[in-house]
C-alpha cells in the first residue's frame, strides 16, 4: 500500500473530510436532541395519557419504528416539497432522524416509566404533589436510570442512520468519502478512515452516556 | 368541635362491585381510630377515599371541615381540579404498606421533597423540619442513606417522617406493618404509639388487633363494606355485639 499518496490524499481532501464529519455531528446531534425532547412527550403521553393522547401517540411510535429510515428518509425529502415545504435536503434528513428518533425515544421512556411502581406515584400525590411535580421529580429521575443504557444505543444508531442522508445529497461524512474515493480509486483506505471517524463520534456518545450515568448514580449527599 | 375527619353515607364501586355501601363515621381532635376487619371487607378503599387516590361515588368526606374531591354545580356532583386535589390531599398524612419511599433520593430528600416542592418551604428551613422528625422517628444519623441501605422498618420509619413532616391534619396508616419482618414491627408500632400519644390525629388499617386494642380510642370493625360495629376498644373487644366479630376476634391471635 502506498502509504505517502494515501496521507497526500488525506491532506488535500481534509477540508471536504471536516465538512463532512461536522455535517454528520450536525445533523446527529440535532436529531438526538430534538428526537429525545420530541421522544419525551410522546412517551408521557403513551404512558400517562388519556384516550385521545395515547392512541395518537402510540400510533406514531408504531407507525415510525416499524417504517425503514431509508424509506422515512426518502419521503420526508420528496413529500415535504410536494406539499409546498421546500425544505433543503440537510433539514429533510435531520427531520426525518428526529421522527425517527422521537419514536425510539418514546418507547424506551414508556418501558422504564412502566417499570416503576405505582406505588411512587401515590407516595407523590400524597405529599401533595401535582401530576407535573411527581414526574419531574419522582417518575423522571428513576426512568432516566432504567433508559439510559438503552438511550445511549438509540443515539449511536443516529449517528449510523445519518449514513442514509448520502441518498438525498446531503454531503455527509459517507458521501464526501465516496466522492473523495471517485476522484483516487483508494477505495479501502478512505472507508476504512470513514469507519475509524464514524467509531470516534460514538465512542464519544457512550463516554457521555457513562459519564451521565455515573452522575445519576451518586447519592444527593454523601452517606456518612 | 368540628371533627378532623367526617365519613357521610360514603359508597365506592370498582365497575359493579360495590366496595364501600355506606360508611359513617368521624374522628375527633387527637383521636386514634383503628379500622380492622378481614381482607375484602372494605377498610384500605375507606382509607385511600380519605385522600383521594380512590375516588367515590357518593356521600361525602369532610377533612377539617372541608368537603374533599368534589363540588356541586348545578345540583351535579362535579371533581375538582388537579391543583385542588392535590392541596386537599396534602391535609392528610398517608403511609403506605410497602414503604414507596422514594428509591434515588436520600431519607433527607425524601422528607424535604414536599416541604420545598408543595409547601414552598427554602431548603435551609425544611432541612432543619426534616431533621427534627427524623430524628423523632429515630432516624436522624441516616438520613443521608438511600432507602436501599436501609431496613423495612427504618424506611417505614422514614416514610413516617415524611409524612408527618407536612403538618397534616390526620395521619392515615395503611397496613404500615404488614410488609415487615416480625422482628422489625415493633420499632415501627413504637413509633406510631408515641405519635399518639402526643396528641397527633390517626386512621389505621391495621392487622395488629393488641396494638389496635392498646392504642385506640375507638375501633371500626368492617364487615362486607359497611361498619358492623364500632365504638371503644375495650367494649369491641372484650364484649363485641355482632356475631361477625364475635367469629373475626376468635380467628386472629393477639
């Protein structure tokens, strides 16, 4: 392997590969975000909700998770123009991630709020407290424990989903791959760097994840 | 005197079952009031009415004079809102059979929680609160522990203070030993004893037919969701009336 004409390579390419990179960041990060603040009411409201919450929101989560991201992609970008939203191709996808996401969010906040016992929702209404004071501070704190194993997975699989984004032209970190690869046919080095970048941002997701969870974890106070 | 707690014809059903068929009766200022009876007879729902986290049908229940869970509009039985409900409920103090002590927060936190959160209590404040009655319930050097390090009976113990720390009108006892290792009841009905006999108000559901005889000023036996007798332990107890208690006392020990 000629080594030299790889990092040559790597060097004239390396703006196109920070565009790249800080587009699939971008758009992962955007979809995590609003995909878990999204995920977060759909799950209260497929938990909690009355009739008219619930069935709505228990739709969507069946409907999304069980609808391909490629095809979830695919319509977002199309659909939205057709209907009169001119959406560049960077906000269809991120959208499309972050439905994706919110649904994923949301079924994996209904099975840890489902884990708890009902129990604890009594002892908070009988201090006192209302529906809105028992979740943050009861239901929530708990099921951020239970979920967030599962989160942290759900957020990497983002990062993998944005691979989906090459399809519609957002010049994401796979696409300026293959584009950089068109242009010097080293096809399994600039991959193999792909995969290496791709490792990194979720090696970093799940050092945050860890470090979150190892801050819930802590007791209030010390024991003495 | 207005009594603390006033049951008024009081029915409750779950679908067609009717659990509750008409429930009458008060506890005055500083009164302990034992409920006892065989599971299915009625006596957790009667309680879990008292503040709300089961709703009833008809009659009414009065908690400081204040009827609780509903209004009439129009001559129809209306429920009142959220906000409203959860002020009511904060009147009485519950404990719970299996503790519910809240699992992520130390036992401090779980007693400050609804001194700064619903009384709006500032923390230096409901701390020193919170100290007071753990340490009245004898907890007050764990206070920094999770309830997962600590016993049954010191999480019942907990629960107490939580309670109680609330300033309610009426501590309401559900089976608060039930749960426990027969080696830990005693520190928790040594509790409940001494906050009796301090003068705080109590409803308790309970199995324990000594302590119900040694603690209470009156005793509600119920039978199939009505009260089949009540009045004065020493009477329930040595000369109960009715056959059905007469048979219920032969079939517990104490």
């Amino acid at each position: 392997m000629d080594w030299t004409y790889f990092f040559n390579e790597v060097v004239n390419n390396r703006d196109a590969l920070l565009h790249g990179t800080a587009i699939t960041f971008a758009v992962s990060l955007i979809a995590i975000l609003a995909g878990t603040v999204l995920g977060i009411v759909i799950g209260i409201a497929v938990t909690y909700g009355n009739k008219p919450l619930r069935w709505p929101a228990r739709l969507y989560i069946d409907i999304i998770r069980g609808t391909p991201v490629l095809v979830l992609v695919l319509a977002t970008f199309y659909v939205s123009s057709a209907v009169g939203f001119n959406l560049t191709a960077f906000q269809a996808g991120a959208l499309a991630l972050t439905l994706f996401c919110a649904s994923h969010v949301g079924e994996i906040l209904r099975g840890a709020l489902q884990s708890l016992s009902r129990g604890q929702i009594e002892a908070g209404r009988a201090i006192g407290l209302t529906f809105g004071g028992i979740f943050r501070y009861i239901l929530f704190p708990q099921a951020l424990r239970y979920a967030l194993p599962t989160w942290i997975t759900a957020a990497v699989e983002m990062v993998k989903a944005s691979t989906l984004l090459s399809v519609i032209g957002v010049a994401e970190l796979l696409l300026t791959t293959q584009q950089i690869i068109s242009n010097n046919f080293l096809n399994m080095q600039f991959y193999l760097l792909a995969g290496v970048i791709y490792f990194l941002i979720d090696f970093a997701i799940e050092q945050v994840g860890r470090f979150i969870g190892r801050r819930l974890d802590q007791p209030t106070r010390r024991a003495v | 005197m207005t009594p603390i707690v006033e049951v008024r014809d009081l029915h409750k059903r779950f679908g067609e079952l009717e659990v509750l068929k008409g429930i009458d009766f008060t506890v005055a200022e500083g009164e302990v009031v034992s409920i006892i009876g065989a599971s299915g007879s009625g006596k957790t729902t009667l309680l879990r009415c008292l503040n709300l986290l089961e709703e009833f049908h008809r009659g009414d229940v009065l908690i400081g004079g204040e009827a609780i869970g509903y209004h009439l509009r129009r001559g129809q039985r209306v429920r009142i809102g959220e906000r409203e409900v959860a002020r009511q409920r904060a009147m009485t103090g519950m404990v719970f059979q299996a503790f519910n002590l809240f699992p992520h927060m130390s036992a401090l936190d779980n007693v400050t929680l609804g001194l700064t959160k619903v009384r709006g209590m500032p923390r230096p404040q409901a701390i020193e609160l919170a100290d007071h009655w753990l340490d009245r319930v004898g907890m007050l050097e764990r206070r920094d522990h999770r309830p997962s390090q600590l016993s049954g009976g010191q999480q019942q113990r907990v629960a107490i203070a939580r309670a109680i720390a609330m300033s309610p009108k009426v501590m309401l006892f559900d089976e608060a030993t039930s749960a426990l290792d027969p080696e830990r009841v005693g520190e928790v009905l040594e509790t409940i004893r001494s906050l009796a006999q301090e003068g705080m108000t109590m409803v308790l559901v309970t199995h324990e037919m000594r302590f119900a005889r040694d603690v209470s000023d009156k005793v509600v036996f119920m039978e199939d969701g009505r009260i089949a007798e009540q009045g004065p332990p020493q009477r329930l107890f040595l000369n109960p009336e009715s056959p059905r208690l007469q048979a219920f006392l032969k079939t517990s020990s104490f």
